[in-house]
C-alpha cells in the first residue's frame, strides 16, 4: 500500500487484502468505485506474508546443560566438552576433529554426489522458473506477417456472379499488457520466490546431509577397524586362555565346564567379529557411494580412529536463532509463504482482469502496395473479464487455498517443535555420552590396574598364568567398551553440529550449492 494514499484508500485496501472478503455483489457503481481505490492504492488481495515469531523460549531442556555439568561434560579425567552460547557454528565444523583425510573425504562428496548435484539442478529450476514469472510485469509484443493467394465464392453470399481471385499481404504489430489491479500476477510471482527459496533451504540440508553422513560414516569405519583389531587380539587371548584351561583339566585341577566355558566366549567372539567385519564393509560402501563412486571403484583413504580429535568447545544457537539457522524450518516456513501467495492469487481471481492491447499493420495486394494509405489498419482499447458466475468454484478454490494455509501452518509448528526436540535429545545425549564415557574410562583403569598386579603377582609365583590371561581378556574387553562409548561421544557431537543447523549461514551460499542465489 502507498503511504501517500489518502485514508479512504487504505480503509478500501485493507478490505480487499483481509482473508474474510464476503462474495462480490452490489451495482457497477460500487465495482467501479472499488476498482479506482484499489488503482490509486496500489492493493495486492490477499494476505501480506509475515515470518512466524519464534518460540518464547530461554533453553532447550527443562534443566541447563551448565548445571548438570558445571566443571564440562565428561569430567576432569577426560576430554571436557564445553557449551558455549557465544560460539559461532563453524561452516566448516568437520574441520574440528582436526583430520586430514576426513576433510578430503567430505570435499570428495561434495564435489561428486550425485544427490547434490540433483539438488543443485533443481534450484537452478526454481530459479529460472521465477526469472521467468517476472516476465508478466511486461508487455507482451508480437510482429505477425502473412502472404495468401484466395478465390471468392460470391454464391456463399448469395450473389449469382463469377469469382474472382486475389493475394493479400499483411504485415502487423501488436501489444498486450495486463493491468494486475489486484495483485494476482504479484501474488503468483511472490509464490515463485518463496518456491525458489524452499528449494534453496532444500539443497542447503542435501549438503548437510551429506557432509554428516559422510562424517559418521568415516567415524564409524575407523572405530569398526579398531575394534576388528582389538577383538582380534581378545580372540588370540581367549584361544591362549583355552589352551590353559584344556591343561588344568587335563591335570585334574580344573572341572571340564571350564574349558567349554572358555570355547564358548571364542565362539561368542568370532561371532561378534564376523558381524564387525560386515559392518566394516557396509561403511565403506556406503561411504563409497557417499563419495559417488562404486563400491568396487571405490579408493578410500584410510583414518585411524586415534587420530581423531573431540571438539571440545560446543557452540549452541539461542533458541529464538534457530528457527532462522535450521533449514528444514526454514523450508517449512517458505512453504508457508507459497500457501499464503496462493490464497492471493486464488482471491484475485474473483475479480475483474483488465488488460490494454493495441495493434497496427499494412495490408495490400503485394508487397509494394503496403505503404499504400488504404491498407492500415490498427486498434487499441481495454478489455476486461468479469467472472459472473461460476457454481461457485473460485469461491471455493479459494477457501481450498485457505485450507492448504492452514495445514502448512500446522507443519510449520511441527517442524519446529521436532527441531527443538532434536536439539533437546543431542544436549541430553552429550551429557550421559560423558557420563557413560567416565565409567567405561574408569572400568579400563580398572581393569589395566587388575592385569598390571596379576603380572607381578604371577612372576612372584602367587597367582597362575590363567589368571593373567583372565584378566588380560578383561581389559581388552573393556577397551573395547570404552571404545565404543567414545564413538557414541563422537557421532552425538556429529548430531549436535547438525541439529543447529551447520553453520551455513557463515558460508558462502552460492559456494555450498554451486548457484546463483
């Protein structure tokens, strides 16, 4: 609306803006005298969109992560994790586990996925589409020429004569311009924008997506090759432990259920490590067509799962940031604002369309007869279309786009309430990670301790060997826990990056979707 239109104007836009408009009825004095209101006004029916305030809220738990964990999460005797709300999320934030060949691997599947580059050819879609929605703001021009040879038939008009036979050149020029008095052309190209923008959030999460797969996955396949390693090595303990007990036995000091009882955890292992090794190869053909390569084309390099490093300073958006940081709210509030413009357009069509046109041309018998005075011809004048009845159906494909408003809104709101949920879970995650972490750290110690006075106690003569290798199997048994705990930190620190929405925003866009924005 104009500022500088008077009062009344405004009164008049407002009316035709609101969603409650009534049918159109009264004289065509009362439709010519809205009509001129809305000229000066410079009104677009329908809703103006206004992005949903975000949730009115402080934290993401019931209780702040600081208060559970006031020295950090994990401890003093492990790697501390620390939240910190001024932290910024990096765009880069795979770059923290400080790995070279992880960096790669995520540089290699961006480069080469193929569903970023699906991704990318759509927006490019939904971008020309809407380059090509802002040609309605133009006048349409056509140049038409023609060239016939034609005999009359005067007997069709009922005349007894002869026919006769003629040519006609014609060569004309014609505009069209449509008057969007109501903003419906306005409104459809606001819904291409917002469409636009929707498939811009839409390729932003294909590349979140990917890149923390990529991470996880690589994540996975280093701590599946570790613990092959150290199951492994428990295996070999466990035969050497068979061994020993088969010898007591034999000796008489030892009841035959210890040696099945010894048969039965290598088998127990064995089994667990063929399910390893199927894992192993699962992550890297997964990681393979991450990479977009084939599985059996596939070259990946190696990472040791030492050789990662925990992000230790945790950032963490304020609640009332991450409504315009995560991209499937954001795609869900562009899809809001499609339903809106659509409630625009659908309202435009209840009411007249106007348009100017005007053409000219020369005609004559041949072409050196064109810059003849008798054969121009032109027109000009308005044209405008009135929908008078129609059994109701604008009436109610409006009401229709009122509907599908309505049921974005209520997939925006769930939207938001399961990224919360996200965030929530990961905080909460993080904290019982560190928790779990501790324990399964300290049940090593533990156990290295246990093996460690064994040792001594067996070179003294005080305890058998089978003992040291009981114990031995025991601390391999918890590293292998403590492991595993020490991946779940990993891939929940992976989770928390990508529940805040990755940090894209501190990017470059056309660089992360390889398109013009």
């Amino acid at each position: 609306m104009n500022a500088s239109a008077p009062a009344l104007f405004n009164i008049a836009a407002r009316f035709l803006c609101s969603r409650s408009i009534q049918h159109p009825s009264g004289s065509l004095l009362f439709l010519l005298i809205w009509l001129l209101l809305l000229i000066l006004g410079g009104c677009a029916v329908g809703p103006d969109f206004v992005s949903p305030v975000a949730p009115n809220v402080t934290q993401y738990t019931k209780v702040p992560l600081v208060a559970i964990a006031p020295n950090g999460i994990g401890g003093a005797t492990q790697v501390s994790q620390h939240v910190d709300i001024s932290s910024e999320v990096h765009n880069n934030w795979w770059m923290l586990f400080k790995s070279t060949q992880l960096n790669s691997l995520v540089q290699q599947a961006l480069s080469a996925n193929p569903t970023i580059q699906a991704a990318n050819a759509t927006l490019r879609q939904s971008q020309d589409n809407l380059r090509s929605g802002y040609g309605i703001f133009f006048p349409t021009v056509e140049l038409d020429a023609g060239a016939s040879r034609s005999r009359s038939a005067p007997l069709q008009t009922g005349l007894d004569s002869k026919g006769s036979i003629y040519n006609l050149v014609t060569v004309s020029g014609s505009i069209g311009y449509p008057l969007d008095i109501f903003g419906g052309e306005r409104r459809m190209v606001e819904g291409l924008k917002a469409q636009a923008e929707y498939q811009q959030h839409l390729t932003t999460a294909a590349y979140l997506t990917l890149t923390a797969n990529v991470v996880n996955t690589a994540i996975a396949r280093a701590a599946y090759h570790s613990q092959i390693q150290l199951t492994q090595q428990l295996i070999a303990l466990q035969q050497q432990q068979l061994q020993a007990r088969q010898a007591q036995y034999q000796a008489g000091t030892a009841a035959y259920s210890t040696v099945l009882i010894a048969q039965s955890a290598i088998s127990a292992s064995q089994s667990n490590l063929a399910s390893l090794r199927l894992k192993y190869d699962q992550s890297e053909h997964l990681l393979a067509i991450l990479e977009g390569v084939l599985p059996a084309n596939a070259k990946l390099l190696d990472i040791e799962f030492s050789e990662l490093e925990l992000p230790t300073n945790l950032p963490l958006s304020l609640p009332s940031k991450l409504v315009r940081q995560r991209p499937d709210i954001l795609e869900s509030e562009a899809l809001l604002h499609v339903a809106s413009a659509n409630i625009g357009v659908a309202t435009a069509a209840l009411f007249p369309s106007i348009s100017l046109s005007a053409s000219y041309g020369v005609a004559g018998n041949n072409v050196h007869h064109l810059s003849l005075p008798g054969g121009r011809f032109w027109s000009f004048g308005p044209s405008i279309a009135i929908p008078i009845f129609q059994g109701g159906t604008l009436w109610y494909q409006r009401k229709a786009a009122i509907d599908a408003f309505d049921a974005a809104q209520g997939n925006y709101q769930q939207t938001v309430l399961l990224a919360f949920a996200q965030v929530a879970d990961t905080l909460n995650g993080l904290e019982h990670d560190a928790e779990n972490n501790q324990a399964q750290w300290a049940a090593q110690s533990y156990a290295l301790t246990n093996w460690q006075l064994l040792q001594v106690t067996n070179t003294s003569g005080l305890t058998a060997y089978a003992d040291v290798l009981a114990a031995d199997v025991q601390l391999h048994q918890a590293k292998i826990n403590y492991l595993q705990a020490l991946v779940q930190r990993y891939q929940d620190t992976v989770a928390l990056y990508v529940a805040l929405g990755g940090g894209w925003w501190n990017a470059d866009q056309a660089a992360i979707t390889g398109a013009a924005p």
